[in-house]
C-alpha cells in the first residue's frame, strides 16, 4: 500500500534537522552514507532508538563502525526493533485507512457540492468558529457587488431590454457599472444605499426574474435581500449566511469528520470543466461517490459555455462518470439539489420543462411515488422526471457491478441534510464492507 506522504509527518515525526543536531552533539563528525540513503522514515525511527526514545548512544553505536561481536549483536537487535516499529506503524496506519470512508464529491459547477461540505462542517465538526466567521465577510459583501452589478448590467442587454421603473434611478446604476471592475473595493454605505435602492426598484427586479436569460449567482436573491445586515460594521455571518456565500470552488479540498465514531473523508473538487481533469486524483480507492446536481438548472446554460444546458451537461458528465472503466465498482448517491428552486420555478410557470426537454411532454409519473406531505402534482412530476433522466442512464449498463441511490436535497437546508446523510450512511457501510470484501 502507497503511503500519502502527507501523513507522514503524523507517523513518523518532523524529520527535518534530526542528523545534523545529532551530528553536532557527536563532534561534528560528517554523517554516514549508508545512513543518509536509508528512507527518512527508517533514518527517522533508528535516530529514535527504533521508537522507543533516548537513543543517542544507540545511534552512536549504529553509526560507529564496530569489531566487537558485542556491537555486532546490537547492531543486529536495534536493526531488528526498527524493522519491527516501522511494521507496527504501518500495519496501524493501513487499519486506519480502512477503517475511514472516503466519499468523492462531484457534479457540475454551482451545483451545491460545497454547500454540502459545509454542512457537514456544521452537523460534525462544530461549524464555524468566529474568525472564520469575520473572514467570510468580504465574501458576503462581494456576492452582495456581484449580484447587483449583473442584474443591472443585463438589463440594457437582454433582448427586450429591462426599464428602470424609476428612470430618475439611473445615477445610481452609472455609480455601480463605475465599481464594477474593481477588485479592491471598500464597500462604503454609499455602495449599500445605491444597491438597496436599485434592488427595490421593479425595473430591476423584473430583470432578475429574467435571470435565467444571463449568468446570475444563486444567491443573489438572498443578499440582496440582507442589505441592511449585510452593511453593518458589527455584522457577524450567520450559518445561512455561510452555506448560501458563494465562492468558485478551484483545487481539491478534503473535510474530515467523525459520526458515531465512523471516521469520513469527504473530498470536493470544482465543477466547471477546466477543474474536472484534477478528479482523477481523487478517484482511487474511494468508498463512493456523491454526484451533486443542480435540479434547477433545466433553464439555464453554462457559465463557462453560453450554449451548453446545464441539466443537460450534469447528465452528459454523470453518464461519462458511471461508465468509466476506473469506476465500475464505485457506487452512486445522487443528491438532486435545489428542490427549493425547482419547486418556485415549476409553480411561477415561466420556464416550462418541455421547453428545455421535450420529453417531458409524454412523461408519466412511476407507480410508486410518495410526495411530500403538501406538495404540488406539477413539483412531484418535475423532480421525478429529473430523477427518472440519471436513473436511465445508470440502468443502461445493467452489469450490477455498481448502483446509484437518488435523493431529493436543499443543501442550504441543514435538516433536510441531516436527515438525508443518516439514510446514506447505511448504504455507505455497506459499500465500504464490500470494497474490503467483508460483505
């Protein structure tokens, strides 16, 4: 088994300066060749006395050419001990990778796969401390710019074009494209006051209903409407605040946590397509994967390509993903996110499915399906048609080497993913008890 190399600080201690300091109590002799092209972890626990602390002498005697057969004999026992702690070390460290469930997240971009790790964050490892807290405000306020400046960027773009109610407004709009490239900005309360008046504006609001039409951060609706917390001087995010601040996911990120004492490693990397060659790096030996998608997205394009449906490509990558050869014995749990904003869409009627996908059309609901208590027909059959379109691609194959297991999620409603990870966590045990072959 390869070892990670960065646990090998917690295994084997910090090795840097150990020879030299050992060196220098030893009258500067220069260190032994065959002793510096020993691997550090070996050099590492023979300067250690084979683990067991207080070994100078030892290491005196290991590094002192000797013709007594006394030395020889000991040479031999402290080699024998170092072998046996570094097998020791390595057996514990392999039971422990064993022992942990690590979980890939993928999907495509703004999707939500970071918002599930933060709630991890806040269900498993005591959420966000203050200082965390302070330093998501500058991200807040530019969600807050962003926001602003894109929907009153689109209104003179848009096909029709979007009026002011208010034309005598428009100063305020010039003041917002005029701090629009700016990336060091002050967010003044002149900023705020012009944003907050723009965003009560009925022009402006109608361009955000629009907004399917133009690339537009989904929480754009929320700060906008947090404003007057937003500006304050002593304003602390709170953990609504935090799951809905968005920030481009670039690189990969790892969240440990512990529930019921079952370690879980969870793994997320960024969705647009230029981050997706950096998931081969995370794809050995995972326990599942967790394929996030934006069940919302049926109206809208890529931000990356103004062309590309965005439901359409979390299909195409979700395909290219199950019929991997890597990941053939890799299982699925599908979270079909934002069902909070697939829910208004459906019910305002303005983006109708069949426009998007003309499927839909003849779709017909299965025989067993249990709607939420309250919920409405036409929501029932959007999101099930949405499940039943990844359902059919993972059933295509039919090798029964791999499954998927759909849920219907809000990311950025901590109840909802409480209650959906206690009923994954079930079916990863046994995902992980099979990958050992103890199932």
């Amino acid at each position: 088994m390869g070892l990670c190399y960065s646990l090998r600080p917690r295994l084997f201690g910090d090795l840097s300066g150990s020879i030299s300091n050992a060196n220098s109590e030893s009258d500067h002799q220069p260190p032994d060749p065959g002793m510096m092209m020993m691997p550090s972890c070996v050099r590492a626990l023979i300067q250690n006395g084979g683990g067991g602390g207080g070994g100078k002498r030892r290491l005196q005697l290991l590094q002192t050419p000797s013709s007594s057969q006394k030395h020889k004999n000991w040479d031999k026992l402290e080699a024998k001990k170092v072998s046996k702690n570094i097998d020791r070390a390595l057996k514990e460290l392999k039971r422990e990778y064993k022992q942990t469930h690590r979980l890939l997240l993928l999907g495509a971009g703004e999707s939500g796969k970071s918002t599930i790790v933060k709630q991890m964050r806040i269900l498993h490892v005591n959420g966000f401390n203050a200082e965390e807290k302070k330093q998501k405000i500058q991200d807040i306020r530019k969600n807050v710019k962003d926001a602003i400046v894109t929907i009153v960027s689109a209104m003179s773009t848009l096909i029709p074009p979007v009026p002011l109610a208010n034309p005598e407004d428009q100063f305020r709009i010039d003041f917002i494209k005029s701090i629009a490239p700016l990336s060091d900005f002050d967010y003044t309360q002149e900023f705020f006051d012009h944003a907050k008046k723009l965003w009560d504006d009925e022009g402006v609001k109608a361009c955000y209903e629009r907004s399917n039409e133009y690339q537009l951060i989904d929480c754009a609706h929320y700060f906008l409407d947090r404003i007057d917390a937003v500006r304050q001087s002593d304003y602390t995010p709170t953990d609504q605040d935090l799951l809905r601040c968005r920030v481009l996911t670039s690189g990969i990120f790892e969240t440990r946590f512990q529930v019921d004492k079952v370690n879980f490693h969870m793994f997320d990397v960024g969705g647009q397509r230029d981050e997706r060659k950096k998931w081969i790096q995370c794809f050995n030996d995972v326990t599942a994967i967790i394929f996030v998608v934006a069940s919302s997205s049926y109206n809208m394009v890529l931000r990356e390509d103004n062309n590309t449906n965005r439901l359409r490509e979390a299909l195409a990558l979700f395909r290219s993903i199950w019929n991997n050869r890597w990941l053939r014995t890799i299982s699925v749990i599908l979270f079909l996110n934002k069902q909070d904003m697939l829910a208004e869409k459906v019910l305002a009627g303005k983006s109708k499915i069949e426009d998007y996908f003309p499927e839909y059309a003849s779709y017909t609901l299965p025989d067993k399906v249990t709607p939420e208590p309250g919920e409405d027909p036409r929501v029932t059959r959007a999101k099930y048609f949405i499940r039943d379109e990844f359902l059919r691609i993972s059933t295509e194959s039919g090798d029964g080497r791999h499954y998927c297991y759909p849920h219907f999620t809000c990311a950025v409603d901590t109840e909802n993913i409480r209650r959906v990870f206690n009923d994954c966590r079930d079916i990863i045990q046994r995902m992980h008890l099979r990958q050992y072959e103890l199932l």
